[in-house]
C-alpha cells in the first residue's frame, strides 16, 4: 500500500463555490437571517437520521431534498415500503422517535473550541503563508460541531450575540448524538501516519468478507451509497462534480487516506486541467478546500472528501471530485479502509 504521508492534493478537484468564497462571505453567509422557522417534529426526525446511518444534512427543522432522501433510504433499508418523498414533509412519521429525549440541548463554548478560531486569510496567496486554516468564527465551530446551519443556531438563540461569542457562554443547540470533534480528525492523522509507518495499515480486504464497505455514487440524486453485498447499510447528501468537470465514471477504489490534508491550488489545473508552477500549498484545517480527509481515488487527480461550506453539499458544483460536509466526511472515514471499491456510473 502506497504511503500517504504529507500528501498534497491535486487541484482539480476544489469545491466551486457558485458565487462565494474567502473570509469575507463566509461571515457574510452567517449574518444571514433565517428564512423560515423550524419545525420541532422535523427537527426531531433529522436528528434521528443524522444519528442513524441515514443522513440528512445540514439540521434546520426545515423539511428538505436530503432530509426525504434520508428519510426513503432509511425506510427501505429496514423493509418499509416508504416513497420517495417529494418537497412536502408526510403529516406523519413511521420512526422510533424518543419524545422525552430533549431536540435543543444548551451547550457552553469551551475554552478548546476557541484554540480552533483564527485569522482566516482571503486568497490562496494569503492564505499559504499561514500555518492552519481554522474556523473563522464561533459560529461556525459550534455549527459544524452540532451538524447545524448558521442561521438555525442564530434562529434558536435569538438574543445571543454570536459576533461577540466567547469560551463560557451558553448557547442552545441540537441534540446530536455524534458531535463534530475537529480533534478527532487530528488524532485520526497521528494514527494512520504511525501505522504507515510500522507497516500494519488495515485495507478494506483485510475485514471479514460481510464486513466490507462498496461506495456507490448517484449522481442525478446527489447521493453517495455505502453498501455490505447488495444492501444498502448507508447514505450521505454530496456533491458530485459539475458539467464541466464532472465525477469520473467508472470503477475505482480508494489509494489512501490523508486527514487533515494539505491542498495544492493550481489555478492552471482548475481552468485547464493542466498542472502549472503557479501554485500554492494551502495548509490543513476545516477551512481547507478539501476539509478534513482527503480520500485520493485511483482515477488520477479524483477524490472523496470534506468541505470547508458544509451548507453547500448537494447546493453548487464541484470539479470532478465528491464533497461531503466535515462531520459526514469523518463519519465515512471511520467505517471504511483503503482499498474500497467505488463505483460512480
């Protein structure tokens, strides 16, 4: 198995952000008001989704594309025949639902969370001659963490002054059952560099035969499918590539993992698909272009990985790549080994 140490990912493959991007309009996105209000059973259901292996995206309590996705392959997943539901949420829902299990919990900003937020420079020039890409605000983190939207967590703390967030404050937030831990990713890289090392690096083969994971992607519905044999056991909202640029069909598997990844941005590669020496070496952090794992495919330049725009997934365009949001990313990354199988038709 080839090393994977420092790997530097190709450029080809950056999230296009249709009309966003840099410092500036991140803070400008999370000034947004919120355009409608939440509703708490929907609230409750993608929470159960997002902690079942069905996921909903970003949680909003708003009724949504990937939340009915979510919601048809979980029900087909357990032998219901729920429909593919369409832009209106169903009266009721057919699921295990905990009612006494609180769906907004309060959750105090620690001092460790701030150790994430920096100075987020605008540009790829700028942003190379730092040593991390971190969170450019509160806000964020605690989004990301709680697998929110900005404007939901603003919608749910409406006296909260999120520009003057602080280690100590108390804030309300949804009740996930897996929150996002940015270290985790970290310790995950320490991990996977120390068996690359002593030589003792598990592949996807090296499970028991029911065990093994296969990746299918859908791109018309924006799906990425994880399987055991022919069942389905999984689902996460993506964006696959764009008409320009888009997934490479075909049969792949993955080479190898690298978390917390350092991108190389190649303007050349990203209009021409031509490698250039005009580039810059953006370092890791959730705010890298690939987010916190890059999974490199065995199609050249091709990969599976994270985002800095996690409210984007399945929203814009990417090239030739597949995105997931930070949380969704790190979910995968823990379930599969080098060596899957992948499938994009």
């Amino acid at each position: 198995m080839k090393s994977y140490l420092s790997v530097l990912v190709v450029s080809t493959c950056l999230a296009f952000m249709l009309g966003s991007s840099g410092a500036a309009q991140k803070k400008e996105r999370a000034a947004g008001p919120a355009k409608s209000k939440g509703d708490d059973q929907i609230l409750r259901v993608q929470l159960f989704l997002d902690g079942s292996d069905f996921k909903p995206g970003a949680i909003d309590g708003r009724w949504g594309e990937f939340t009915g996705k979510a919601l048809s392959y979980y029900e087909k997943a357990n032998a219901k025949s729920g429909p593919d539901y369409g832009e209106k949420a169903p009266k009721q829902f057919d699921l295990p639902l905990d009612e006494a299990r609180p769906a907004l919990i309060a959750y105090q900003i620690t001092p460790e969370d701030s150790k994430f937020v920096g100075e987020l420079p605008e540009g790829p020039e700028a942003k190379a001659k730092v040593e991390r890409l971190p969170y450019a605000t509160l806000l964020e983190l605690v989004a990301e963490k709680f697998h929110a939207r900005a404007d939901f967590l603003r919608e749910i703390n409406p006296a909260y002054d999120w520009k003057n967030a602080k280690a100590g404050d108390e804030v309300k937030v949804p009740n996930v059952s897996n929150p996002f831990e940015l270290q985790e990713a970290m310790d995950l890289k320490t991990k996977t560099e120390k068996a690359e090392k002593d030589d003792t690096l598990r592949t996807e083969k090296d499970k028991p035969e029911a065990e093994r994971y296969s990746i299918f992607i859908d791109v018309p519905e924006k799906i990425m499918e994880l399987k055991q044999g022919e069942k389905i056991v999984g689902s996460y909202p993506i964006t696959p590539g764009s008409d320009s640029l888009p997934a490479p069909k075909g049969d792949w598997f993955v080479r190898g993992f690298s978390w917390m990844p350092t991108f190389r941005w190649d303007n050349a590669m990203l209009q021409s698909g031509e490698r250039s020496a005009d580039a810059h070496e953006l370092p890791p952090g959730p705010n890298n272009p690939v987010g916190i794992i890059w999974m490199e495919l065995s199609h050249d330049g091709s990969g599976i990985h994270g985002t800095e725009e996690p409210e984007t997934i399945g929203r814009t365009t990417s090239h030739g790549c597949i995105r997931l949001s930070n949380w969704n990313a790190l979910d995968l990354g823990k379930k599969v080994l080098p060596g899957v199988h992948v499938l994009i038709p």
